[in-house]
C-alpha cells in the first residue's frame, strides 16, 4: 500500500485548484463581458439579416463554416488521446487523458452552436432534423456530432466517478450542498471490485466506439465539401485530409492546455517535462501525415492543371491568398515540425509557443479550405456589386466568431475548476503499482 502521507499528499495538489480565488474571477468576469459584446453583435445579425455579414451570394459560408470546421477539428483530440492511446495502454498519456477529454467536450458541444450562426433563420433549425433528407451530408453531421458529445461526455465522467467519490469526501471546507452533488455524481462508489470491473469494462467500450464516431465526423463534414464538383474541394482524399489535419490542431490545443494547467494550477509534478516532449513527438507524428496529405492537394490537380484548377491554386499560390497560404503551410506547419525535431523545443514554453502557431495556423487553413473556392466559381461572376466579388468579412461577423471561441474557453475554465484535471484515483493506484 502507498504510505498514508504520500496519498495524502497527491489528493491534496490534485484537489487544491478546486476553488474560487481572485484570478479565476477577474478571467470569467473578463470572458463573460466579452461574451456579451459578441453576443450583442449576433443580435444585430438576428435583426437585419445575414447582409451585415461579408457572405455574399457567392461566398455564403465565410467564416462561420470554416469556424466549425475548426471546432470539429480540436474535438477529435479526445478520441486519439482518450481511446487510441487509451486502448494501446501507453502509461504517459493517462495523466493527459481528461485534459484532452475536457478539451474535446468543450469544443465538440460549442461546434453545434458555430452552425447557428450561420443561419439566417435560427429559428426553422428544427425542420433539418425533421424534414431531414437521408442522402444529406448535413444530417448525417449533426447526427454523428451529436453521438460524438454523448460518448466523449460518458468518457469525461466515467473515469470521473472514483474522483468525485474523492471530493465529496475530501472537499471538507466546500459548502455541504457542493459536496452533497459530488457524492450524487459519484454513483455511491466505494472501489468494490465489482465497481472497478464494470468502469472498465464501460470505458473500453466506450473507447472503441469513439474512434468510428470520431472519424465519422471529419469524413462527413469533409464530404459537405467533396461532394460538390468545385475546383478545390473536388478531392477523394478530403476525409483522411479532414481527420489528420484534425489531430494536428487536436494535440496543439491540448498542449496549450496542459502549459496553463501545468503553471497556473501548480502540477508541475503531474504534468512533467516527459509529456511534453511525447506529446511533442505525436504532434510531429500527425503534422507529417498531415504534410503529406498537403502536398497531394495541390499536386495532383497541379501535375494536371485543369482550367478551374489552375485558377484556383494561381489564386493560392501567387495571387491575393498567396501570403495567407504560405504562412498558413510554413509558419503553421512546416516550421513546427522541424523546430520539434529538437528536443530542446520540446520544453514547455518553446513548445507551447509552437503550439500557437500550430492552432492559429489551423484555424486559417479551415479559412484557405473554405474561402477561395467559392471565390472562383465555374461561371464567370458578372453584373453584382464589387462587394460581391471578394470576400471581406465585417466587424460584426469576425465579433460573432469570436463569440463561440471565447464560449469554449468559458466551459474549459469551469470544467477544470469543479473537476480534479488530472485523476486523483488513478494517479495513487498507479503509483501503489510501482512500489509493489
């Protein structure tokens, strides 16, 4: 058995960011306020009509798709580390495992609401469900979407159970009605073996079933695309495409997250350097896949230069997106993965800096996805306003899509300050395995 002290002492640094204090006031206070001012700008689009946004008839998506893409993206992080590292047993990841899972609900459940934005009439929202066509991609999105926050809430709050057990018991300076909703969410558990066996059982069950679940995301939102004729998206690569570069932002976001934990909650003993460097490692790992699958979208239809696609990837290449594509691919991508080939970068500031890069480079590669295709139509654009022929988002869009990142880090915040962020039980168990 692990000395009465040591066990002690884990509980105690894994509890102890369980509480309001000053800093997490001022940062929700500050989030919330934000929150309203994007929120107020939605309400501008409620009244006059998507016009006060820069989508046009040409350009209908702009940024609100390529936000959700970008959410769907970082919420599969939760199947790679959770499930697949979970399956494979790899002992690093468990400590990460409800970071990630934390990471992947709060942009998973928030995805659903960027859709929203994007319609005129939020109201009718009930009639895609309703009136839904069985050979839609878009209801098959909101399908799996749906299935993949219900299993990523179950794996969230299964491996949860022994630690709320853990909090009810130990949490003794909290108010008697939070540690009474602790000890109700913990489902009476008193780490019989019976109790253990079924959590397992569950938890491996649920792991496998995420990983279809997950990958039937990003293929599904990647046929929303592919199944249109347009240069650009007309790819039979897009969902493999989709998914990896999915893992890519995925562990960039998680690694930010595992550096604010790591120093604004004191878990330097939790979350150590080695899991920074592996999970420096696997970011290098998908980045590559994710290189790979760059290079043959731009050159297959390159090698061929088709018409529309010669217009498209001139566009790219040295036209008005050039600076954005190149940045996008170099500072984003290419540079990251030689920059964490040395293990020096793989530390927690220099990598948490990449990993910025990495998660804002992801983000405008969902805008280079989405935006430039629709700006080259097969018809030549003729007899519209100039407006209509470039795409210019206004402030009230670039506010409304703000809104939903900000939303997210508003649930991560809570999420980690009501919930031990790295497993109390598991941590102690692991530890009594290693002294035996």
């Amino acid at each position: 058995m692990l000395e009465q002290s040591k066990s002690d002492k884990i509980t105690s640094d894994l509890l102890r960011h369980i509480r309001l204090n000053k800093a997490f006031i001022i940062w929700m206070a500050f989030l919330g306020a934000s929150l309203l001012v994007c929120l107020y700008a939605y309400t501008i689009q409620l009244r006059e009509g998507l016009g006060v946004a820069g989508i046009r008839d040409y350009v209908s998506w702009g940024l609100y798709i390529a936000n959700f893409v970008f959410f769907v993206a970082v919420s599969l992080i939760g199947m790679l580390i959770s499930a697949v590292l979970g399956l494979l047993d790899t002992k690093w990841s468990a400590p990460l495992a409800r970071i990630a899972e934390i990471v992947a609900l709060s942009f998973a459940a928030v995805s659903g609401l960027v859709i929203i934005l994007d319609m005129g009439r939020p109201d009718r929202l009930l009639n895609v469900i309703i009136f839904g066509r069985v050979q839609s991609p878009i209801l098959w999105d909101i399908t799996v979407v749906t299935i993949y926050i219900l299993i990523s809430t179950l794996l969230l709050y299964l491996p949860l159970i022994p630690d709320l057990k853990i909090c009810a018991d130990k949490l003794d300076k909290k108010p008697k009605f939070v540690r009474n909703i602790y000890k109700v969410l913990s489902l009476n558990w008193n780490g019989s073996e019976e109790q253990v066996k079924i959590i397992k059982k569950s938890i491996r069950l649920l792991s496998i079933l995420i990983i279809p679940v997950a990958l039937a995301i990003h293929t599904v939102t990647s046929w929303l695309f592919a199944s249109t004729s347009r240069a650009g998206w007309n790819s039979t690569l897009f969902g493999p495409y989709f998914v990896a570069g999915a893992f890519v932002a995925g562990c960039a976001g998680v690694i930010i997250a595992m550096y604010f934990f790591r120093y604004n909650y004191k878990m330097q003993d939790y979350i150590t350097l080695k899991h920074f460097d592996m999970m420096g490692k696997l970011l290098v790992l998908v980045s590559l896949v994710y290189l790979y699958f760059n290079v043959n979208e731009f050159l297959v239809p390159g090698y061929k230069m088709e018409k529309f696609d010669a217009i498209h990837l001139t566009e790219l290449f040295v036209g008005g997106h050039a600076l954005l594509f190149w940045s996008t691919q170099l500072l984003g991508l290419v540079f990251p993965i030689i920059i964490l080939l040395f293990k020096q970068m793989r530390k927690p500031l220099p990598i948490m800096i990449v990993s910025i890069f990495v998660l804002v480079g992801a983000w405008f590669k969902r805008y280079i996805i989405v935006i430039p295709t629709q700006e080259n139509p097969y018809l030549p654009i003729q007899l519209v306003p100039d407006v209509f022929k470039h795409y210019t988002p206004t402030l009230i869009e670039i506010l409304i899509t703000i809104g939903p990142m900000i939303l997210t880090l508003i649930l991560i915040t809570i999420l980690s300050k009501v919930i031990p962020i790295i497993p109390v039980h598991e941590t102690i168990e692991n530890l009594e395995e290693e002294n035996n």
